[in-house]
C-alpha cells in the first residue's frame, strides 16, 4: 500500500456539477472487491455500517456513527459484480452520486469510482475522503483493516484543492 498523491482522482466539471474519478487496481480477484463494496459485514470494515439491497431502486443505508452522517438512498444504477450507483445522501439532499465500476484487470480488478457533487460543495473534501477509504478498502481486503487516515485525507485534500484551482 503506498500513500503517494501521484494517482489521485482527476476532476472535472459536468453540467453544473464537480465529478472526481478514482481509479484503483486491486490484485483481488472482481468477485472479492464486489463483496467488499456490497456486503455487510464487508463494507463495515472500510466505509461503515449499513445495508444495500442490490437492485435499481434497492434501499441504501449507511450509518457512520461517528460524524453522525446518515446515508439514506437508493440503488440509482445496478449490474450484479460490475456497477452499483447510489447518491451520497438523504431523500431531500442534492443528488451526490457515487458510482463503482469493476473490470478484470491483470488478473485482479480495476475499480473506477465516480463522485459527484453540486458545484457549491467541496469537491476536494469528497474526494479526499473517498481517497482515505479506498486505502480502508485496500487494507481490508489484503486482510489488514486500518482506521480512517487522516493524513491521506488532508494531504489529498490539499492536491485535489490545487487541481481544482487548475480546473477554473
């Protein structure tokens, strides 16, 4: 696990909207990355507590206990082990879609996630946080769970706040 800035997410704007994409390759196989992002007692180890019922439409119910951040959405997109989509929020929120895509690669998978936010939010801090939780991510599935890092989040933060400066 490495914690280099070089291979953050790229910006961009959509519509009157701020998207990041991250892109990450994990040596697990897609079958294991797709349980770390839909499973119970997966997900918790890297993002939180929470259900998501897999299918469009399926409710999605995250708690993050500690911030107090709900997440109360639905299944905006959905094919079984390639894509799940839901918005990053409650029922009265901006829609803030956060969308997983998997594809074999080299005999592990690629994992391209796409976050969206209103163009008043904070792109930079979305980001960064989706940063930090990837690295969650990466750990858990090599079997070693890890507290959120706060360095990566402010150190990305700070890389994603200078693209987005580029970006106008």
């Amino acid at each position: 696990m490495t914690d280099v800035n070089e291979d953050i997410g790229k910006l961009s704007h959509v519509g009157d909207n701020l998207q990041g994409q991250l892109t990450r390759h994990f040596e697990q196989s897609p079958p294991d990355v797709w349980a770390m992002l839909t499973a119970p007692e997966k997900f918790q180890l890297w993002l939180a507590p929470g259900t998501i019922e897999l299918r469009q439409g399926g409710a999605v119910k995250i708690n993050f206990t500690d911030s107090g951040t709900v997440i109360d959405s639905k299944v905006s997109a959905y094919e079984a082990r390639k894509l799940l989509e839901y918005s990053w929020g409650g029922p009265n929120d901006p829609a803030r879609p956060v969308r997983w895509a998997l594809a074999p690669s080299g005999g592990g998978t690629q994992l391209t996630l796409t976050v969206g936010v209103p163009r008043n939010e904070d792109i930079a801090r979305a980001c960064a946080g989706w940063e930090a939780h990837l690295m969650m991510m990466m750990a858990a599935l090599e079997g070693v769970p890890m507290k959120f890092p706060f360095d990566r989040f402010k150190s990305t933060r700070e890389e994603y706040k200078a693209q987005l400066a580029k970006l106008g």
